[in-house]
C-alpha cells in the first residue's frame, strides 16, 4: 500500500489539489468514511420509522409528532457534544474522534431495535445523538483539511458523490433486508431486527478503516495545551468579525434541516402513502427506499456540475444559488398530493438537488473561511448550528406532519431556505466579491 507522499506542494487526487502531508491513501479513507457516514446516518431515520410502526405498533396518526420527538432528542444531545467534540479534535486529532463515531453508532444500531417502549427508544436515539454529533462534525472538519482552498468544490463534489452512493447503498439494499428476512420465514419485527444487527457489524468495519487510514494529528498549530473550553468559546466568536463565516453558520441551520426532511419525514410519508395503497410494512419500506434512493441519485449526476460551479464562483453567491435551489425543491415536494404518484418525479429530483446544493455550498464557505489553527473548533460550531437547526424543525415539523399533513414540514423548511438566500444576499453586497482561490 505505498502511496506518493505529499510533501511537495501541489499532489494531486482526481481533479483534486492536496494539502501538504495529506496523501492520497488518506483522501481515499476519507471518501470511504463519508460513504458509510451518511449512508448510516439517512438509514438510522429510515429504519426508525421501522421500528415504530412494526415493533412498537404504533398508530399512523402518530408517527410525524413521534418521529419529530425522535429527531428533537437525538439533537439535543448532537447539539450539547457536537461544539466539544470539534474542539476535541484540535487537540487529539480528527482520525480517534471519526472512529469513535462510527463505534458509537454501530452500539446504538444493536440497541435500537430492542426497545419495548417509546419511552427506551427516546434513551437509545439520543445515545446514537452523540455518535452522530462525532461523525458529522469529523466529515465536515476533514473535508476542510484535505483539499487546497482552490480544489474545495471539486473535493466537495466528489465527497458528495461518496454520500450520494452511501445513502443510496442503505436505502436501495439495506432497506430491503426486513423483506428478505421476512420472505425467510422470520417475523416482521425480528426481521427488522437482524437489519439493524448487520448495520452494527458494518460501522465495527468502518472504524477500523478509518482509524487506519485517516492522517493523524492536525493542520496549522498543536493546540494540546488549551482546554477545550477555550476552543470552543474560540469557534463561536469566529464569526463576530466575518459575515461570510456568520452566513456558513445560518446556512448550517437549515441545510442539517434539509437531512431529517428526506431522511425522516419523506420516508415516513412514502411508507404511509404505500400502505395506503395496499402494501404491508416491509413492501412499503422497499418502495420507501426505492423512491427515496432516487432520490439521493440526482445528486450523483449534479455533484460534479456543483463542484464546478463552487470552484468557479464567489462561494456566497454559489450559496445564493443553492438556496434558490433548496426553495425550488422543497416548495414542489410540499405541494405535491402523492409522493409515490409519477407526477412528484421532477418535484423530487428538485428535492435532491436542492438538498445537495445547500449542504455543499455551507460546507464550502465555512472550510474557506475558518482559520486554520482552530478549524475543529469552528467546524464543531458548525454543526451545532446544524444541529440546533434541526431541533428546531424537527418538533415544528412533526407536529405538522400530524396536524394539516405531510406536505406541511417541506412548506416549512422552503421559507426557511428563503430567509437565509435573503441573508446570503445582504453578506454578500456587504463583503463583496472574494476569489475562491483565496483563503
């Protein structure tokens, strides 16, 4: 496994240009890691519907206000860590905390399906909060790392294509687990059971290769000495005197939202819409995971033209751009009467898109503009900010789920979207142009 070091200024990875001391073995694990982070993280809010509605029972009339409830829990608990894990990082390094993410999570997935009440499956999701706060956090921070300012849209877009066929991955093949294991004669409920068990076994496998193949340590300056708590209070004050970092901050809020609507809550619609026309559980999942595969498919045929266009442009404008996109999807998906009907289609491929355009546009600006000696602080910030946006929609949105209909939640984060692109513009006449070759 020799790889060509790269102390020289300028290696190159694809179309990608490598910081110095990263190697290509290293971005390679990173691609891999990202693969399996998202994938895992869109299959805990795939299954979790699963679980509720086949070991717990539970009524379809409640099932928005209990998935809004799941998500609002398990953001809580990224919210309280996600900051202190970032800082963590500046100290010890990015590669022990992605590990530890990816085992947290595994010991979450054996966990979930053996809850007996509502009440335990609230403990279990908040305990996988945590790991999800370690992966998310390192996926961003890392992807900051890596790539040289005037390659982060090309980086981006092929660790959005890493995404893309990691949530694809789960949903089209993982999601059709429980209906293998149930055409095999075991039930409906050990059947999802098993399903989460081998998710285990694959985020056991993923911390290994991580941990291996991760660069260890740090860019720019050893911050061992500091404690954590100046690190972070460092990240939140990083933006008093940058709008564009501020923006990346706001943008973070709405595009962690953008997650828990087609992770969540457009698969809690599929499968209800599914059994509405007939299907048992396990054939409404598969269809679930079929139209929401398809969903995630879009983006590996727009990530190369967003890389592009990032690399190309003023990284606030492409973050007005994407926001544009973001309304466009979600507004269509909100209207829509039926989202298995072929008529959802182009509302769903605009979904895609604009759900990839807004969390690479964020990720984008926030790697150009953090300072380098605490970036793992700033990207910790970052997804606090994620995650407290996700907090917030998700009990919003569960309640509207429930009460004027599955629609509701997608309207909701389409105005979201909307204020932040009317931010986008007022921080980027204030700032000006700036070069995304530029730092």
């Amino acid at each position: 496994m020799t790889d060509v070091t790269a102390e020289e200024e300028g290696i190159k990875f694809g179309p990608v240009y490598l910081e110095p001391g990263v190697t290509k073995w290293n971005a390679r694990t990173y691609l891999f890691s990202a693969f399996w982070t998202i994938g895992f993280l869109s299959f805990m809010s795939f299954l979790q519907n699963y679980v509720l509605k086949v070991h717990l029972n539970m009524p379809a009339n409640e099932i928005g206000r209990a998935i809004g409830t799941l998500s609002f829990v398990g953001e809580i608990a990224l919210l309280t860590v996600s900051p202190f894990f970032g800082s963590l990082s500046d100290k010890v390094g990015r590669r022990p905390i992605f590990a530890l993410g990816f085992l947290w999570v595994g010991a979450g997935f054996a966990l979930y399906p053996l809850a007996t009440s509502y009440e335990m499956l609230l403990i279990f999701r908040a305990f996988m909060g945590v790991g999800a706060a370690a992966l998310g956090g390192m996926m961003a921070t890392v992807l900051s790392d890596y790539p040289q300012n005037r390659s982060r849209g090309f980086m981006a877009a092929m660790s959005g294509w890493a995404n893309g066929l990691g949530a694809m991955m789960m949903i089209f093949l993982l999601s059709k687990l429980p209906q293998y294991f149930n055409g095999k004669g075991v039930s409906a409920e050990m059947a999802g059971t098993y399903t989460f068990w081998v998710t285990t076994g694959l985020c056991v496998l993923t911390a290994a290769v991580c941990f291996i193949g991760l660069k260890p340590g740090k860019p720019g300056k050893s911050r061992k000495r500091e404690k954590v708590t100046i690190l972070i209070k460092q990240g939140f004050g990083a933006a008093r005197g940058n709008p564009r970092l501020a923006l990346a901050y706001s943008e973070s809020f709405i595009a962690r939202g953008d997650l828990l609507m087609i992770g969540t809550f457009l698969s809690a619609w599929l499968i209800q819409a599914g059994m509405s026309n007939g299907l048992d559980a396990p054939e409404a999942t598969s269809n679930a995971g079929r139209i929401g595969g398809m969903v995630q498919a879009v983006t590996l045929v727009w990530a190369p033209i967003f890389g592009i266009i990032l690399d190309r442009f003023d990284r606030t404008s492409v973050v007005i751009f994407a926001m544009m996109l973001a309304v466009i999807g979600y507004a269509g998906v909100g209207l829509t009467e039926d989202p298995t009907s072929p008529s959802a289609i182009l509302a769903l491929v605009m979904l895609g898109i604009g759900e990839f355009s807004a969390i690479m546009a964020g990720q984008a600006l926030v790697a150009q503009e953090a300072p380098i000696d605490n970036r793992g602080s700033v990207l910790g910030v970052f997804a606090f900010c994620g995650a407290l946006g996700l907090l917030t929609l998700s009990m919003i949105g569960g309640h509207l789920f429930d009460d004027i209909g599955p629609g509701a939640p997608f309207l909701l984060v389409a105005a979201v979207n909307g204020v932040i692109l009317c931010f986008a513009i007022y921080v980027r006449k204030k700032t000006g142009y700036k070069s995304p070759k530029l730092r």
